[in-house]
C-alpha cells in the first residue's frame, strides 16, 4: 500500500502505450521514479524487490523507486505505463484495508476533515468490465493529452492524479462489496448514498425518488445511513446543504434568499430555521461574524 498526498502534483516524466504481439520479456532495471503499468490485454510478468507479480487484462503495479525490478517470463502484452516522481507518495505498512476503505469512503461525515492523503494499492484488477471501459477511455484520454507537450503537461499531471484517486476509489469499493460481508455491502451503498447527496442536494431530495434511485426500501437506506454516519438521510442532506450556505455567505455577497435557493432551501423561514439548527446562529449572525473576523 502507498500514501499519497493529493495537495502534491505529480511530475510526469514519461508515459505511453505498448503493444507486444510477440512474446517478450521485461528488461532489468532499478530507477528513482515510480511507475505505474496497466495491462489492456496479455499478461505481464514482472518481478520486484524479489517478489513476482502476474498482471493480467485491466490489473495495475505500482513500482516504488529504488527498488530492482525486471521481467520474469515472456509474454505477448498491450499495456500503458507512467513513469512519475511524486513527492507526497510513500509506501505504508501494517494498515487493515478493510478498515481503511470504511472511514475512506465514508470521509464526508467528518467534520472539517483536513487530511489530503490518498491510499492507493501496489496491485489491483479493476473490479468490472464497466470500471475497465471507463479507465481505457480515460487513459486513451490522457495519452492525447500528454503528446501534445508542453502546453498540457500540467493539465496532464493533474489528470493523471484524478486517475490514481479513480483507481483507489475502485480498489477500496471492490474490498468492501466482496470480501467485507454483509455490513461491508450495506456500507458500500451508503457510500453511494452520500455522493448522490453531494452531487444533488440543491434539488428536492424525497424518499420516493431515492427509493427510485437505489432500488431499496427507504426505512431500510435510512436505517443504515443512521447506523454509518450518525444522521438519518434528511439530516444529512440538510448538513451539506448548510455546509454549502457557510461558504457562499463566506465567499459572496448573495442576499440570504438567493443562498437559500442555490442550496435548496428555497423557504426563507426554513432556511434560517436550519441554518440555526445546525451553526447556533442565524444566517444574519454568521455574516457578522465571518465579516468582522
């Protein structure tokens, strides 16, 4: 497992796509980058560190440096590679990775969390044939991207980085809705739960269309959001809608009702009303102080 602080960029340093119709073997080398392969089609051998790895169609290896690396038996292979140095990564060790992709996933309830790291896996298989699609049209993407030098290199860095976070995601997913049991699963549909909360929590969020949604018994999603992050669905979504509200009242000069509206508390009465429940104070309140700070 290695760590990665996500404020950092990554510093591309060479990246491409092979396609080896002919059985090869990989060269012995040892280099200060890390280097990422994802495997299209065949199988790549590789050995590191004294330790051997089998990759296989939509598998991903993530090479640390300083560490001996080489081929361990021919093999025709289509793959992608990025040779990267990235100065907020480094290798972990002794973390439970069930655990880990538990309070990952569901880091949305923490309140004014300010870790930036990421954690992401030496080896993973992308966990279906949608999440494969997904990533070789990404990578295909950011291949365009790079060939066109200078210009987008730092555009590319930062996709780059949205790549290696989509690749944790997927791996974290894949461990809790397989080999994590049945607490794990109703877990990872609250995870789910959250980001269709985050992505629309201006709209009117009603438990029919979230039964529509999720295809669930709505007592039963709201019974295990309660249980997993301490706030029925309702709440939740009125949290982030607040959340939302304090940094428009921060950042602008919107009057309360445009606020109210653009956070999907259209009511004034109601907005204040929440507002208040959840800050202590009233919107005029919090104004004045974040205005006098």
């Amino acid at each position: 497992m290695l760590k990665m602080n996500v404020d950092k960029v990554p510093k591309i340093m060479l990246m491409g796509f092979v396609s080896y119709t002919a059985p090869w073997i990989h060269f012995y080398r040892n280099t200060d980058e890390h280097i990422l392969y994802i495997v299209k089609n065949g199988e790549l051998h590789m050995r590191e560190n004294g330790r051997d790895y089998v990759l296989r169609r939509g598998d991903s290896l993530l090479l640390e440096p300083g560490l001996d690396h080489e081929g361990t038996k021919k093999a025709a292979c289509d793959y992608y590679y990025f040779h990267f140095k990235h100065p907020g990564m480094s290798a972990v060790e002794g973390l439970n990775p069930l655990e880990l992709a538990k309070s990952i996933l569901l880091e949305e309830q923490a309140e004014f969390e300010e870790d930036t790291s990421y954690y992401f896996p030496k080896l993973h298989r992308l966990s279906d044939k949608n999440s494969f699609s997904q990533m070789m049209h990404a990578l295909n993407e950011l291949l365009i991207l790079y060939r066109r030098k200078h210009y987008n290199r730092g555009l590319t860095a930062l996709r780059f980085s949205e790549l290696l976070i989509e690749l944790s995601r997927d791996y974290f997913l894949h461990k809790l809705r397989h080999e994590g049991g049945k607490g794990s699963k109703a877990v990872a549909k609250v995870h789910a739960l959250l980001d269709y909360i985050h992505q629309h929590y201006t709209e009117k969020i009603g438990s029919a269309m979230i039964e529509r949604e999720f295809e669930s018994n709505y007592d039963y999603l709201n019974r295990i959001f309660k249980e997993t992050t301490g706030y029925t669905i309702t709440r939740y979504v009125n949290k982030v809608r607040i959340q939302h509200a304090q940094e428009l009242i921060q950042a602008t000069h919107m009057s309360f009702g445009e606020i109210g509206y653009l956070t999907g508390l259209e009511d004034p009465y109601y907005f204040s009303k929440v507002f208040k429940q959840f800050t202590g104070v009233s919107p005029g309140q919090y104004y004045k102080q974040v205005r006098e700070l």
